[in-house]
C-alpha cells in the first residue's frame, strides 16, 4: 500500500510491485498512473509510505484497490498509523 496526506486529506492505494533500488540511502521505487488520485498526491506532496500487508489485511488491500473509493473518510475502514519520517 502507498500513502500520502495533502490537504488534511489521506490518499492510498494498493500496488502490486515495488522495486528496491538504493539501500543507501534507503530508495523504493513505485510505480503509479499520474492522472490517479493518489498519483497526483504524491506529486503534490513529493512524500509517501510503503506499506507492507499481510494476509490478514486483504480486506484493507481489496478496498483500495476499488475504483470510486471516497476520499474523505478513505482510512476510517482501515486500521493505520502515520509514520513519523513522512506523516503518512
């Protein structure tokens, strides 16, 4: 999952892939449509999370990988925590 807060607003999708391509410093490469939601977020902000789920959480990775999810309350189904480097 990758994430990002603009505007008091959270945004975050399910991807499938990421690559590692630096480990110092720490560099993860992800891959996302520019015209999406989350796609212009992390443009905006220049910041974002990756999150790894696990199997429990195919519920939580089903909802944002939905098409029309809502931004306002996209989170309130999902249970998170913001990281402190990013705050997403």
């Amino acid at each position: 999952m990758v994430s990002t807060s603009l505007r008091r607003h959270d945004y975050a999708a399910t991807v499938t892939a990421f690559l590692s391509v630096s480990d110092d410093p720490p560099t993860m490469l992800v891959s996302l449509y520019a015209g999406s939601r989350i796609g212009e977020a992390v443009a905006a902000t220049g910041t974002w999370a990756l999150s790894l789920l696990r199997s429990k959480h195919q519920g939580a990775a089903d909802w944002l990988a939905s098409p029309g999810t809502p931004v306002e309350g996209l989170l309130a189904r999902v249970p998170y925590r913001r990281g402190p480097a990013t705050g997403s």
